[in-house]
C-alpha cells in the first residue's frame, strides 16, 4: 500500500510525496494534502482548494489567494475563479534570497 502515495517528480528528481497546504495570513493551517510527487503542482493544488471548499463552511469569506510559482498559468486560474470564485495571485520568491 505505501507504493501506490508514493511517487516520482522527474521535474525536481525526487522520490517520495508532496504536500500541498492552505494557510491564513497567520499562517495557521486550514487543510493539508499529501500525495504521490509524481502528481503535478496545478493539479494538488486543485485537490487541496476543493477540499478546504468544501470542508470549511466559513471559508466563504476568502476572495485571494497567494500561491507560489509552480502553481502559475492561466488554466489553473481560471479554474479557482470558475470553482472557488476566488482571485488567485502568484508569489515569486525575490532573487536576493
């Protein structure tokens, strides 16, 4: 059974799970996913935010997201405002880090 959660990400070389979570502006944890790394960034953040949906009834309250890099697209946006009705913006992490 642990062979089927886990996975290959042949983009970062990596074996093993990836784990998607939602916080607040506090960063208090709201929902955490972990999945196979083989599955895509887009497509475990969609899994998360469907979830977190439907999960938390005073989530209704939330009009942005921040979502870091390896969510960017605008098919992955426009299924959070199509689903969600939520405005999504892309972080980028500054490169003097």
């Amino acid at each position: 059974m642990v062979s089927q959660s886990v996975g290959f990400d042949a983009g970062k070389k990596i074996k093993g799970r990836k784990r998607f979570m939602t916080v607040d502006t506090l960063g208090l944890v709201l929902r955490v996913l972990v999945s196979a790394a083989n599955v895509g960034e887009r497509e475990g953040g969609k899994q998360v935010l469907k979830r977190l949906r439907q999960s938390n009834p005073k989530i209704s309250r939330l009009t942005t997201i921040w979502v870091d890099g390896g969510f960017d697209g605008q098919p992955f946006m426009h299924w959070v405002m199509n689903f969600c009705r939520w405005i999504v913006q892309v972080v980028l992490r500054s490169h003097s880090c």
